[in-house]
C-alpha cells in the first residue's frame, strides 16, 4: 500500500510554520522596546516588574532571563494570581512528563518499527510502506513479536502517567493553600435553595444559629430579586464611561466636547451636560427602585466568627433533601453571577435541559464542515471519488506544494473555523444560568474539549482512515481481511496531519497570541483614528486577562493527540514536547507583563485531571485498537489491566484530593497571615457582607472622586476606573493587586488611597460637590454600602 505521506511533505509545512513562527518572534523583539507601553503593561502601570538588587530588564536578553528565573512562589504573591500559577504548573509538569516519553520512544519504538519488513516489500503490496510509515506502526507485520515493544511502552508510559497525575495534583493543592484569600470571604458560605419561611436577613440567621449555635453566627444577609434594576446598572455603566471620557476630554483639551443629542442626530450638547444629566436621572430611578420593598430569593449569604467555623458549615449537610438549604464556601466576589440568582430552581433546570439539547444539535452537526476540511487534508482519498476527481491535478505538482495544501492550510482552516465554537458554547451554557463564573469556564472548557475531541480528533482518525478507502471497499466486497488490514496501515498514517496541526498550534498560534502583534496592530490603529485623550489610551493599556478555559482545552486536546498517536508514530511525542514547552515560556512573560486576572479561584484543575485521565482512557483505546487490527489480540488482553489500574488511580487520586481543594484543611485556617489577622482582631460581620451585596441594590456612588482623582492628575492604567460594562463594577478588575488586598481586609480608606486627595486637602467647593454626592439617601445608609467594585 503506497503511503500518502511524504517526508518533504511533512519538512516543508514544518519548515514553514518554524519561520512564519521565528519571523513572529524576530518582529516581537524589535517592537518590545518602542511600543513596550503596551507590549508590557504591567511592567509600566503597576512597576512591579523590577529584578530585586538591579534595574527592571529592558532588553529583550534581560526579560527572557528574568522571565526564566521567576519562581512559582513569586508569581503568586507578585505578578500573578494563583490561577495563572496552576495553570503554568500544567504546561510545565506535561512537557516533562512528554520529555520522558520521548526519550524512550525514539530509544525503543524507533529502531523497533525501521528495522521490521513492511517496507521492503513490493510496492503493489497491500502492506508495503515508504516516507514516514516505515518508522511507524504501519512497518511492523500483523502478528509480529515486535509489537510486544508497544505494548511494553503503552505499561511504561502508563505507569508514569500515574506518578505524573498524582504530582500534578499534590503540588496543585499545595499552591491552592498559599492563596491568602481575604478575611471577609473566608468566614463567609454561600446558601442556596432556602426555603420559603427564610425570608429575611434574621430569619436566615436564626437557621444557622440553629444548626451551628448563635455566637458562631456574626450575620446574613438574603439577596432580593431585582426586576429591572440589572438593566439600569449596565446602563448607567455606559453613561458613567461616556462621561468619564468627555471630563477627560475638557482636563486635557481645555474645551467642553460636544455631541448630537441623540444617536447621530440631533442638535449638538455639551457632552458633560447631557451625560451627567441622564446620570443624575437615572441614579434617581435606582435609588428608588433599592428603597422599594422586594421578594426575597432562594439564596443567601452567611458570616460565622472564624474561618474554621464556616469551613465546618459548609461541609455539613443541613437538610436531608440534596437541593435544600446547600452550603458551599463564598467565592470571590467578583466570581458571582448576581444576575442568575434571581432565577428559580425551576427556571435553572428547565434552562439546562434547554442547554443540552442544543448542544447535541450542535454536537452532531458541527462534524459535517470539519469532515469537509478533513478530506482537503487527504487529497490521495478524494481524488478517487469521481466528484473530486479534479484534485487529480494538484497532486501532479511536487511534494512541496501537496505538503503545504495538505499539512499548513488544512491546519489552518481546521483552526479557523474552531474559533467560533467558544461563543456559540458560551452563550448555549449561559442557559444553564451558573451561579459562579468559575462553573462556566468550567462547562466551557469541557464542552469546547468535547468538541475538539469528536471533530478533530475523533472524526479525522475515523474518516481519514475511512475516507482511503472506500474505493477499495466497493470494489471488493468480498475481501474484508484486506481492507481491515489496509485501514490499519492507513491509521498510523493520520499521525502527519496531526504532526502538522502540532507545529501550526506551537509555531504560529501559540507565538502569535503570546507576542500579542495583533491586539497592537488593533490598538495602534485606534490610537491613530479613534482615540481622543489620553484615557482613551489608559482604557486601553488597562491589563487584560486570559481564557483560562479555552486554553486549557486546547492544550488537552495536544496533549491527547499525542498520547493517543505516541506509539502508533513515536515522532509526535517531541512535537508535544515542544508545544507544551514553547507554551510554558511564552504564557509565563505575558503573565508578568501583561494578563492579570479578574477574579481568583476559577477551580479548574479538579476538572482538568478527570479530563487528563481521559485522555489516557483514549490512549489505552487507541492502542488497543491498533493492536487488534494489527492482528495481536494477547497484547490487547494484556492492555486491561493497564485500563482497570487507570481507573482505580484515578479513583484514589479523587478521593485523596479532591476534599482537600475543595474545602482546604483546617489547619492552614491557623498558620497564613490573613489568618491571623483574622483572629487577632474583631471584625464585625456586618462589614464581610457588605462585599456581598448585588451590586444592583447599592446606591449609585456619584463621579466626584472620579473627577477629583483626574485633576489631581493621578489616574493610572493601573487604576483606571472603567465601569464593568455586564455587573456595573467600576474598579475591583482593574486595581493594581496590592491595592485589591488592602480593599479587600479593610485596611485603608478613601483617604489612603494614593491619588485621592485627603478632604482637609480640597477646596471648599469640592467638599461641598462631594458632601452632595454623600447625601442621595442617608435614610438607606445601612443598608447600601459601597460594594466591591466601588470606591470609598
């Protein structure tokens, strides 16, 4: 059987990907300096960038150094947050892990497969091989005694796998305990499914009290339904902006900007005016509508005395039906979805359900256009098909071009025509109407990876295998023995392609995205013909964060390509090797310099080892199968073993960690240092909830702080207060890490806040402007302090 694989083939769209990837690399370097403003955000907004005892590296020499010398520990408490930390603990663990195992498969697999028969048969030969078959699988006879090599390795490969996973998860944990959560949100549980006596905040603190006795319980708070209140908030989010660049627009421009009245049309305003006309308007509405009496909902928030004594809570199962009254601990505030908690059981179920049947739709028919690109990738295939027959003419050219339509532009078009799956998941997964946004990351990272697997991984090994022969099929019917043994030639085969969408992944994708070209070219373009002031600019610098979910997919998918191929073509594991390498490098500088992230805590990695166990579920498959069709049924016998011993690892892997990163031990309650101020000192309930509150019911803070801060010519990209346009959050995402902290603990108020100017300090017409912003509704004082996101 002639082999679709060439080895020009497969150099040349190498060849190509490692240019187009060194040419990415090479601009990235000369552009560092001139546009480091963006290319370095974080190292010139926050200046924490600095290597202790020297100057901040400047060259491009000194920050890959730095970069290669930044510890895990100081990634945390610095530059980073405990997400980005576990997440680069990922891509480290597996390129070592793909390290190992490529040493030992071009030791043993290699020789093995050169050295066997297949291809030195006659080229009429059904099982003859050339290119890169002949050191594959596909070159070693069925029934051969070589194949014992590979089901040795599949042992081998297996048993470090375990050890790889148990570390994985261990040190994973170890890192989750350093993570200094906030004092509020340690004493404090989330209850959801309450009851319908439970209707006020006393009433939900005499249940607690009931269960875990009256002096743990500090306070509760109930969360009301708030109608059409969500929508004015994000509103008034875009007019808060509006404004915020005309007053940008008159500090730096000394003149008032004007506007059309209505949306291109109208008679033209003063933008000031107009805008905080309909603030003023508008905040009269919301303080009217929070002062308004409101239904209470199903959930709830609880603060107990100590962390330990929250820790306990949430642990306890308080009624004996599953959905009533369950406790889990208070994420990170910023991790809540406000929005979905006005819904009911009911109306969350039933929205799940809706979820799921779309997502079989959309699971089904989403493989038809990727078995079109599969078959451009395998122009032999097609052009035996009579519609198709036209291909016959491109693969007349040399191996270089068949090589680049077959390896680059499929890989590319594959890739392409993926980016759009995210939104589509996103917004079928919102139906679901998660109460925390770290439960959607984590539904669209695995439904994005069931994705990739069934339409790139799944459908090309099935159809590129299929798709050759189905001539051959047709035409002897009689012959299956023949055709299993073709299929099973042609499956090792498909390793190019997959070889191909690696390299176009590691070189192009993955340098591309971490030298961030695009968005500067994006941002380049908007400073030339949009921006208008310097805050424009500032909004823009602002530190962007990272798809952790998305990412994360992606590279499993890598990383069960190349298990699941490892031994059927051993070259793919350095392939892997580099991806996860290559990825490591350039995802650790861009989070020192430039991605931050929104909220700590997204809880990935429980679901990202269930799905690395997966992916060694289809490696055993994998291998199994290609034994069976290599006519080896003992070593397939002897793989069960390697499957139940999978399983039963997994299995003590869950139940030795998973409590402990889900709840953590009540001895780290004691030794951080969050801790102990905690303990050391007698922080009221009330002042914990108060970060708790849906930003929908807190009255509306007025824009003069804002306002002081721009005259006083100390706004940063660091600091910049850019309302979140979704929840209405002005400032929490976008702080500098360090000022979150002191936020966070109440450690500082307004007046310690660099930049704001102490009251003593203003003029008496400022303290008149803010003394009446302050007083909107003294009467609701109480009950509508700032929340997290807003400014003291």
């Amino acid at each position: 059987m002639a082999s679709n694989t060439s080895v020009w083939g497969i150099f040349s769209s190498i060849l190509i990907s490692v240019g187009i990837g060194f040419a990415i690399f090479i601009l990235w370097c000369l552009l560092r300096k001139p546009f480091s403003q963006f290319l370095g955000l974080k190292a010139n907004s926050s200046k924490k960038t600095r290597v202790e005892g020297s100057d901040e590296p400047k060259t491009t020499i000194e920050i890959l150094d730095f970069t290669r010398r930044c510890t895990a520990e100081k990634l945390l408490k610095t530059y980073s947050g405990i997400d980005q930390v576990l997440y680069l603990l990922f891509l480290k663990y597996t390129a070592f892990y793909l390290l190992v195992c490529s040493v030992l498969a071009i030791a043993v697999l290699l020789p093995v497969n050169y050295t066997a028969g297949n291809k030195d048969k006659p080229s009429d030969d059904i099982e003859h091989t050339d290119g890169l078959n002949t050191i594959s699988l596909a070159n070693i006879e069925n029934g051969s005694s070589r194949l014992w090599a590979h089901m040795v390795m599949a042992w081998a490969f297996t048993a470090l796998g375990f050890y790889y996973l148990y570390r994985l998860y261990h040190q994973s944990c170890a890192y989750n305990s350093l993570l200094e959560r906030p004092a509020f949100q340690q004493r404090t549980i989330m209850a959801r499914g309450l009851s319908n006596s439970v209707k006020t905040d006393d009433d939900l603190r005499a249940l607690f009290a009931t269960f875990h006795g009256d002096d743990r319980v500090t306070n509760a708070a109930m969360l009301t339904a708030t109608g059409s209140q969500r929508k004015r908030v994000k509103q008034r989010a875009k007019l808060y902006l509006q404004w915020q660049k005309a007053a940008a627009y008159e500090q730096e421009k000394g003149e008032r900007l004007e506007v059309n009245k209505a949306f291109l049309r109208g008679p033209k305003v003063d933008a000031i005016d107009l805008y905080r006309d309909k603030l003023d308007a508008l905040d009269a509405k919301m303080v009217k509508a929070i002062n308004k009496r409101r239904a209470p909902t199903s959930w709830g928030f609880v603060a107990f005395d100590t962390p330990t004594d929250a820790s306990l809570a949430s642990q306890a199962l308080h009624q004996t039906h599953p959905d009533r009254t369950h406790v889990e601990l208070a994420a990170d505030p910023n991790d809540v979805y406000w929005e979905f908690l006005n819904f009911s059981y009911w109306h969350r179920h039933i929205g799940g359900l809706i979820s799921f049947a779309m997502l079989t739709a959309l699971f089904l028919f989403w493989t038809i256009p990727v078995v079109f690109i599969t078959g451009i990738s395998n122009l032999e295939s097609l052009s035996k098909l009579v519609i198709f027959d036209f291909l016959i003419v491109v693969l007349s050219y040399n191996d270089f071009v068949k090589g680049l339509i077959q390896g680059l532009l499929a890989s590319l078009a594959l890739m392409l025509f993926m980016m759009f799956l995210p939104l589509i998941l996103t917004m079928l997964l919102r139906l679901r109407c998660y109460h925390l946004r770290s439960h959607l990351s984590t539904g669209l990272m695995t439904s994005y990876w069931l994705f990739l697997v069934l339409n790139v991984f799944l459908v090309y090994s099935i159809a590129g295998s299929l798709l050759g022969q189905i001539e051959d099929f047709v035409n002897n019917l009689n012959h299956a023995s023949e055709l299993v043994t073709s299929i099973a030639l042609s499956l090792p085969a498909n390793a190019t392609f997959f070889i191909n969408y690696i390299v176009v992944n590691t070189f192009i994708s993955k340098i591309l995205g971490a030298s961030r070209l695009i968005p500067l070219v994006i941002f380049i373009v908007k400073k030339r013909f949009l921006f208008k002031t310097k805050f424009d600019t500032e909004l823009a610098l602002a530190p962007t964060s990272f798809s952790f979910d998305l990412m994360y997919a992606n590279d499993l998918l890598v990383f069960m390509i190349t298990m699941s191929y490892s031994l059927l073509q051993p070259i793919v594991i350095p392939f892997g090797f580099l991806y996860f390498g290559i990825s490591y490098w350039a995802h650790k500088h861009n989070m020192i310099y430039a991605w931050s992230e929104p909220y700590q805590g997204m809880n990935l990695t429980p679901r990202v080892i269930t799905l690395l166990a997966c992916c060694f579920l289809f490696f055993q498959a994998t291998m199994a199968a290609a034994l069976g069709l290599k006519q080896f049924p003992v070593a397939v016998l002897a793989l069960v073993p390697i499957v139940a011993a999978l399983i039963f690892a997994f299995s003590w892997l869950r139940g030795r960690f998973d409590r402990l990163w889900r709840h953590g031990a009540l001895c780290n309650n004691l030794q951080t240092p969050v801790a102990q101020r905690v303990l050391n000192t007698a922080e009221q309930g009330a002042s914990d909830l108060r970060h708790y509150r849906d930003p929908c019911m807190v009255v509306p803070e007025s824009p003069d702080v804002w306002l002081l801060r721009l005259k006083a010519g100390t706004l940063g990209s660091d600091e910049v207060d850019v309302p979140d346009i979704e929840t209405g959050d002005t400032t929490w995402a976008r702080m500098s890490p360090k000022l979150r902290a002191a936020k966070a603990n109440h450690a500082i108020e307004m007046n310690d806040i660099p930049g704001v100017p102490a009251v003593s300090e203003l003029s008496t017409a400022d303290n008149a402007a803010l003394r009446k912003s302050s007083s909107l509704d003294t009467s609701t004082s109480s009950a509508t302090e700032p929340a997290v996101g807003a400014r003291r």
